[in-house]
C-alpha cells in the first residue's frame, strides 16, 4: 500500500480532531437550521400579502415602534433586525421616500445615527401586524405546547440568541 500524502496525513489529522454529531444531535441540529432557513419565509409571506413589506422591513418598523419615543439608534437596530448597516441604510431610504420614517444624527454623539418611526410608519406597521401575528401563532407558537414554548425560550437563552444577548454597539 503507497505512503499517505502529504495533503492526506493533513485531512486525516483534521479529522482526528472533529467530533462527528450523534444521531440524537444531528436531529437536533437539522431541526435548529431548519428553523433558521425555512421559518423566516413562512413568516415573510404574510406580510407580504397583508401589507407589502418583506420581513426584515416588518421587523425594523415593528422594533422602532417599540423603543422609547420609537427612535432606536442605527446600529441598534441593526443589530436588532441581523442586517448589516448598508441594508438596514438601504431600507431606511424607501422608508424616508414613503414617510415611514428619518434619520438625524445623534445630538448626543454625532457619530451616531438615530433612526425615528413617523406617524405613517408607526401605521404601516400596525396595519402589518396582524398578519405577522396570525402567522406567528400558526407557524411557531400555536404547534406547540406550553412547555415546549418555555422549552423554546430556554434554548434561546442558552445560545444567546434574543435580542437582550445582542453586544452593544
């Protein structure tokens, strides 16, 4: 039998060192990454129908109408919504065209940006979130039990997954 390759002693090094997934972790696993790949589409299209608005455009509408004075800074909502700033910047445009929202800088930093939900925006999202709502409930919540909703929101707190666990900007 030929000697091994140096590029072949290389994987076989590698590989002593991965850590295969188990069945049950596998499972596991498939499960986590099929919420976060197909769970967003399902949600995305009922916004769509009811209000024209994709789900990250939804979800930046929704979280500045929760924040104090319904202003949040840029990067905030950034991380908020997991955009990067060019996009969330592109959104904030169509947004100023439609009167949805404006952005000034922050009088306290102005290396900063603050992004300010209007009267017409906070409207949209309200007419939005309904929607949203029902699909939540039919996709997400209503499947599941009240312990496995407890057990969903211990797992996001587990891998620090919700917005509280986002690092400051």
């Amino acid at each position: 039998m030929p000697e091994p390759t140096q590029d072949e002693q290389v994987d076989a090094a590698a590989d002593a060192d991965v850590r295969w997934l188990s069945e049950s972790e596998k499972e596991a696993w498939t499960g986590a990454v099929s919420l976060m790949l197909l769970l967003p589409g399902r949600l995305e299209s009922a916004v769509q129908r009811a209000a024209g608005l994709t789900l990250f455009e939804y979800l930046t509408l929704s979280h500045m109408s929760e924040a104090e004075g319904r202003r949040l800074v840029m990067s905030e909502l950034a991380y908020l919504t997991n955009g990067a700033l060019p996009r969330l910047s592109n959104v904030m445009k169509r947004f100023e065209a439609r009167s949805w929202a404006h952005r000034y800088p922050d009088p306290d930093d102005r290396r900063r940006t603050i992004a300010a939900l209007t009267e017409e925006g906070f409207a949209k999202v309200v007419e939005a979130a309904p929607a949203h709502l029902r699909s939540v409930r039919e996709h997400v919540l209503d499947p599941l039990t009240a312990t496995d909703q407890r057990a969903l929101a211990r797992i996001a707190a587990k891998l620090r997954t919700r917005p509280e666990d986002f690092p400051a900007p």
